[in-house]
C-alpha cells in the first residue's frame, strides 16, 4: 500500500512539474519564434521618413558642413540637367557626376525617373534607402543610408534574446531538477504520512493475536483510523473478557 501511495503522488506530482515546465518552454519557443524581419522593414520605413523630412529641412548652402549620423550615409544636391553633384556631405563628391557614387548606381534609373519628374521619392534596395526630394532652380536633394545599421541593431537584439532564452531554459531545467528531488521527497513523505496509522494498526492487531494485550493504538487520524482504533480496542477487551472467563473455568 506505501508503494502504490508514494507511486500515485509521485506521478501526479510529476504530471503537474511536467505540465508547468512545458508550457513555460511553448512560451519561450514562442518568443524565439518572433519574426522580426517585420520590426526590420518598420524601422527602414521609420528611417527613410526621417530622411525624408531631413531633405526637407536641410540647409543646403551649408550642406558639406553639415555632419550625419552615423546611421547615414550622404546626402548631396544635384543637377537636373546633368545630375552631377553641386554639393555634398561627403566632399570628395562634389563635382562629380552622380553616376560616379557607387551605391546609387543599382537604383540609377528610378533616381533619374524621380528627379526628372520633380517630384519626391523613396526608394529601397538591397542595401541602402534612398529619398529625392525636388528643390529650386532645377536641383535635387538625394540623401541615402545603409540598411547595415537596422540590421545590426536587430542582430543584436535577436542575439540578446536568444542568450536571454538560452539563461532562461537553463534555469528552467534547473527548476525541473530541483522539482523532480522534491516531487520524489513529497511523495515519499506523503505516503509515510498516510500509511503510518494503518502500519501501527497492522501491527498491533499483530502482537495481539500473539497475545500481547498490553498493545495500544493512538486515536488520530479520518473517520476509519478512529473506527478501526475502537474496533481493536473492542476486541482487545473482548479477548481479555474471554481469556478470563475461561480462566475461571
């Protein structure tokens, strides 16, 4: 009977740990599994507004004084007419023609297309952004930033969430261990508990049918451990009552 209590509150016990750490570890697995190419194309879009709402603002008569965030690349003013560069934040391509700037040339004609239109732009690539905003006497402003830094940023944030994740599994099975000690503990002390009453009774029902009447059992426990208590307690006064009869005999 101990063995069978002790193994149904230990695999309830079990049941339940088992339960809490799968659902703590669906939650994590859940988290990993954001995709946060989503929050990526937000921040592109996030940033290439600003550079928008930058060209609009911009001084260009002081445009290759003014320092970028490192986040950005360039911006230049240029000519409608023969798109070359008239200033930049980058100096070494003032005077050239835009063709000359490398990381324009993948989207050269939707740049041409926008500044010869006149009209404002965003356009994105592989690896820059970049806005045309329209400007007097038949200019253009074109500023563009890598994508490298969003990613970086996502890079480093997805890495943080994977340590992050990672700590928390390894605490999680740590819990799982120190559950499983303890389970095995509750359990076994659970069954001592229950058992014990029916343990004593057992053997004083023993050393009385041997003929110790001198055996007493404790009155504690449910509605059957006292039952049982007055039973024997009947029959020991029962066989002493008989004993002495024949006794008198």
């Amino acid at each position: 009977m101990r063995l069978k209590i002790f193994t149904i509150t230990f695999i309830v016990m079990l049941m339940i740990l088992s339960g809490s750490s799968f659902l703590v570890y669906t939650q994590l697995m859940t988290i990993k599994g954001i995709n946060l190419g989503l929050l990526e194309d937000k921040l592109y879009e996030e940033s290439t507004e600003i550079l928008s709402w930058s060209l609009k603002n911009i001084d260009k008569a002081s445009l290759k004084d003014n320092p970028l965030p490192k986040s950005w690349a360039e911006i230049m003013l240029v000519d409608n007419n023969n798109l070359t560069v008239i200033s930049s934040t980058n100096k070494a391509h003032a005077g050239n023609s835009m063709y000359k700037v490398p990381e324009l040339l993948d989207q050269a004609s939707g740049i041409i297309d926008a500044i010869k239109a006149k009209k404002s732009a965003r356009i994105a690539s592989e690896t820059y952004m970049i806005a045309i905003m329209p400007s007097e006497k038949n200019t253009s402003l074109v500023g563009f930033k890598p994508k490298s830094w969003e990613k970086a940023i996502l890079a480093e944030q997805n890495s943080q969430l994977g340590t992050n994740i990672q700590s928390i599994t390894t605490v999680l099975l740590i819990f799982g261990a120190i559950g499983l000690a303890l389970s095995f503990i509750a359990a076994l002390v659970i069954s001592n508990i229950v058992t014990k009453p029916t343990r004593k009774m057992v053997s004083a029902f023993e050393q009385l049918s041997m003929g110790n009447f001198d055996v007493d059992v404790p009155r504690y426990g449910g509605k059957l451990s006292i039952s049982l208590a007055e039973s024997f307690f009947r029959l020991r006064t029962s066989l002493m009552m008989a004993l002495e009869r024949l006794g008198g005999k």
